[in-house]
C-alpha cells in the first residue's frame, strides 16, 4: 500500500504532466423520436487538462477478441467519464489543433492510484 503523503505526490505530479487539453462530451438518451426511439443528446465539459498519447497498432497484437483502439488518455481522478463518452482534443502539448480530433472512449476508464486512464478510437466520419 502506498502511503498517504508519497501517493498524494505522486498524484500531484501526474496532474502537473497533463499538457494537453480536451473536451469531455458525456452521452445520454434523451426524448422519443417520432418512431419512439431515444434521441441522442449530449453535454460538454470543456478545458478539461489530459494526458493524450498515441497508440500504435503492433502493440495491440493480433487478437480478435481485444478491443482496438487507437489512444490513451490520462484524466484526473475523479473526472466524470464512462464507456459511451466522446472526447474532442482540442490541444497537444499546449498547441491549438485545427481541427480537433474526436475520439469514441473504447471501455470503461480505469482508475489508478495516480489518474484515470481511458481507451480511445479515433471517429473519422460524423
């Protein structure tokens, strides 16, 4: 187990190394169609401070049962994130991106000792 104070540190500087910024878009149904199914509808939460890191393919093997994705990203813990999110990057390493990448959050996120740690998929068509 680690101690209170070494984690607390720790947990600060994993905060202090989020250089990247994102916009965290949690997904819900909302009202009936006019076939009666939900509609999608959605709530931004943006400037949110994130760790971003590519993946690359060779590193996800060749299973077939493993999700794929394309990212990791870091978030605070405690960050109100789960498996239907959507997050838009919006800079990397301090630098505005034109346009924003949009990425499907793959899974849940995972909690650590330090940060929440989520999968990404890169979204090409919307």
């Amino acid at each position: 187990m680690l101690k209170s104070r070494f984690l607390t540190n720790l947990q600060r500087q994993q905060g202090r190394s989020m250089d990247d910024t994102c916009t965290l878009i949690a997904v819900a149904d909302g009202a009936a169609n006019d076939y009666g199914y939900p509609e999608e509808s959605s709530s931004e939460t943006e400037n949110v401070a994130c760790g971003f890191e590519w993946v690359k393919t060779d590193e996800l093997g060749g299973v077939q049962q493993v999700p794929q994705y394309d990212a990791k990203l870091r978030l605070a813990l405690g960050t109100a994130l789960d498996g239907i999110s959507k997050v838009r990057l919006t800079k990397l390493q301090g630098e505005a991106l034109s346009p924003a990448l949009l990425f499907d959050v793959v899974g849940e996120p995972m909690p650590g000792p330090t940060c929440l740690v989520s999968r990404l998929r890169s979204i090409t068509d919307e």
